[in-house]
C-alpha cells in the first residue's frame, strides 16, 4: 500500500508539473491572450455595472431598472469570450515546465502588449470615448463627474477644432503618421496574416507632375486602409513624391478623440473645398468613392454560397473635381478588409434609410469573432491586399472651358470599367475567385 500510495503520488505530481504551466502569463498564443484580455475587460466592466445597479436598487430609484439587461448582456458576453479563448489556445511544444514562457525578456511582453494595445486604439477608439465619458459617472457622484465633463472634456474637444484643422489639416503630425504605418504591418503581420501589395501604376503616376486621386475600394465597415495604404514602404518606394491628403467622412471630427486621432493622421473632411484645398497644396488626395453607403451591402460579401463584392458608383462629384483640377485618377483595391469585421445587427433596408436620412447607417456594430470589437483572424479571413492600378488621364479642360454633365458621365464609366478590370485580374491570387463584383449606382 505504501508503494501504491508512493507510485500513485508521483503519477499526480507528474501528471501536475506536465500541466502546470497552462496558465502561465505570455503562453497559449496571440489569439488566446487578446480573446482573454477582452474577456477579463467586459467581466471587469460587468462588475462595475453591477455595482452600480446595486447602489440605485438599494436606493429603491426604479428609473435605473433598465441598466440591468446591458449589465446581463455584458455578463454573458465575458462568459463567453473567455470561454471561446480556450479554443484559440496553444501550448509550446518542448516546453512543458513554462520556463520558456517565464524566462521570456520583458521586451518581448511589452512588444505584445504594446501591439495588443495598438490594435484596440486602432479598431476601438469608440470604446476608449464611451469609456471616457461614462466612467467618471459610474464612480463619481454625478455633481462631480459633470464637473469633469464640462471642464476638462469639453474644452479640451472645442480647443482641438480650432482654426478648422479637418480643413486646412493644421494638426497633422509626420511622427504619428510614421508610427501609425510601422504599427499597421506589426499588427497585421502578428494578428491578421500580414500585409501585401501590388503596384501596376508607378511608371505613369506623377507623369509631368500630374496631379493624382487615389479612389479606394470597398469601403468596408471600418477601412482604415485608405488612411494607411499611401503611408506604407511599398507605396513610398514606389512614389517618393507622392503624399495624399486621406479625405474622410465628416461625422469624425465631431467625435472627441477619433477627430484627434484622424488629425493627426493627416485626415481632412470629404468636402468639394477641402477636396481642391489639397490637390491645391499637396498635389494628390485618397478618399473612397462609394462612401458609407458601401457599408449597408458590405453584409453581401459574406454570403456563404453567393458572395459579392458590391461598390456603390452613385457619386461623381470625385470625377467632375479631377476633371476640374486636372488629376489622374488611381483606382486602389483592398482585398481582405471587408472580411476582417461584419455588422453584428444586418439590418440592410434600416441601414440605408438611416444613411439617407442622418449621413450615416444605423444600426453600426463592428464585431469579430465571439463578437469582440477586432478583426480577429477567422475561418475564410484573408490577409489584406493592396492593388493600385494604372492611373486614367482625364480629358484636358481648356481653361475657362464648362465641364458637361456628358463627360463627367463618360470619364466615370471609364473609370469603373478599369476598376471591374483590375478586380478581375487580381481576385484570383487574392483568394476572391467566389466573389463576383457588383457596381450599383
């Protein structure tokens, strides 16, 4: 007995050792380590709604009675990131004691947590904001927490609008755009499978100093491509002199940080004014043609047996201004963005009304796997893929000469029969060949 209880003893203590290392901190992989952080971040928020609605219970204040479904959804929602975490697990092989994981230099943990914490910035800047805004109230007396917001949010958000930056892009910073495109390939080649780029257009671009508009498809339902493609070593080799003003939607500047973080990243608002502004000044622009509007079909590119590519080609105003300004235009493909994130609530129809009647879709809810708020990689995600194309000289205006309603109509379809061409010739090697393209005005 004593021998069995000796053999039995050392088969659990084996058996312990061989496994204790499951949960050491820095193992199980990328995914695993996001997936729990999110997870451990909503149960943690749950705990602080929780609270919350206990202090108006005991207080008998029945008009907070409607906290206590977000706070269930939040619940159920930190069950099951953590538990879905687990699948995404990985263990070192050869390693079963974890000194690996333990002996591993803090720079290799910053590194992950620092690009962990770039990717939240990059994907959920609305979660920092609601988080901003709400906190103080959820741990403050309310007299308090409205001090903060009127003295110290709102000044800092009307100070950053002075001088109309989203105009005359006054808050661009070289050193944040620089970090944003190095942080951009590290996320991407740590999280999402890597970056790649094709490049047909560089022997013509800038050809007798033209100017260029850089047109970006699709407009997925957070392409933060089009602010990054023209920042990355592919696109600087292969068009030193090229430095596009990104135009984007103008309901970002009125958003406190995400109007920052868009500032500074050289962003200005899609207006006919700013549009000229900068062809003006810095002799080429990049923006997304179909607009949001691409956001209310992006849901058709995840159709399980018929998916398809849908671009929106109502809007010309891009094409009058390049014929007005004289510049080229580029037509630029990213394939893979539209399959990094999908719209938790598909309410086509609903969508589209909401974004003809307020600029923008509603219901908008960005969601990855197990519905966190990244573009996780997941089972048909496809790394992202950048195409610039040829560019399409305009037809010359002579000065003084009116710009028809006809060859607006002409350079437009020209310009979308080169898109649909250069989609064609690039769909295959970039696992698109299921995808049929669609151009709806």
């Amino acid at each position: 007995p004593k021998e069995a209880s000796s053999s039995w003893s050392s088969v659990i203590t084996d058996q312990f050792d061989s496994n204790w290392s499951f949960w050491q901190p820095g193992r199980g992989g990328t995914v695993f380590i996001v997936t729990q952080v999110f997870g451990w971040f909503f149960f943690a928020t749950s705990l602080l709604l929780l609270a919350w609605v206990g202090k108006f219970a005991v207080r008998a204040v029945k008009t907070h009675r409607s906290l206590a479904l977000p706070t269930a959804a939040v619940m159920i929602a930190a069950q099951l990131v953590i538990a879905g975490s687990l699948t995404f697990f990985k263990d070192a092989q050869g390693d079963p004691k974890g000194q690996g994981a333990l002996g591993a230099s803090w720079k290799l943990r910053l590194d992950l947590a620092s690009e962990a914490s770039t990717m939240f910035l990059f994907y959920c800047p609305h979660y920092i904001i609601i988080s901003a805004l709400l906190i103080p109230y959820l741990v403050l007396p309310v007299s308090w927490a409205s001090s903060i917001m009127m003295g110290f949010h709102l000044p800092l958000y009307l100070l950053g609008s002075l001088g109309q930056p989203q105009t005359t892009g006054a808050r661009e910073y070289p050193a944040f755009r620089s970090w944003l495109a190095e942080s951009f390939v590290k996320i991407h080649d740590r999280f999402l499978g890597g970056v790649s780029y094709t490049i047909e257009g560089r022997r013509s671009a800038r050809r007798g100093g033209r100017k260029l508009v850089f047109a970006y498809h699709p407009h997925a339902l957070y392409p933060l491509g089009v602010v990054v493609f023209h920042l990355l070593p592919a696109f600087r080799d292969a068009f030193p002199a090229v430095d596009p003003v990104t135009l984007v939607a103008s309901v970002i500047f009125r958003l406190p940080f995400m109007s920052d973080l868009a500032l500074w990243a050289g962003c200005r608002e899609v207006t006919a004014t700013t549009f000229r502004r900068a062809l003006r000044e810095r002799g080429s622009v990049a923006l997304v043609p179909g607009g949001q509007a691409e956001i209310c079909v992006a849901p058709r590119a995840h159709h399980p047996t018929r998916p398809e590519l849908v671009l929106n080609t109502r809007h010309k105003g891009f094409v009058k201004i390049a014929l007005e300004q004289q510049a080229d235009l580029v037509p630029v493909l990213c394939f893979g963005e539209i399959y990094q994130l999908r719209n938790g609530i598909s309410l086509p129809r609903l969508q589209a009304w909401t974004y003809r009647k307020f600029g923008f879709p509603v219901p908008f809810l960005p969601v990855g796997r197990f519905f966190v708020p990244l573009p996780l990689p997941r089972e048909g995600g496809r790394a992202l893929h950048f195409v610039v194309g040829e560019p399409l000289r305009v037809p010359e205006i002579a000065e003084g000469e009116a710009i028809t309603r006809e060859l607006v109509e002409a350079t437009h379809a020209e310009y979308y029969a080169r898109v649909a061409d250069l989609y064609h010739s690039h769909k295959d090697a970039a696992g698109y060949e299921n995808v049929q393209l669609k151009l709806e005005s």
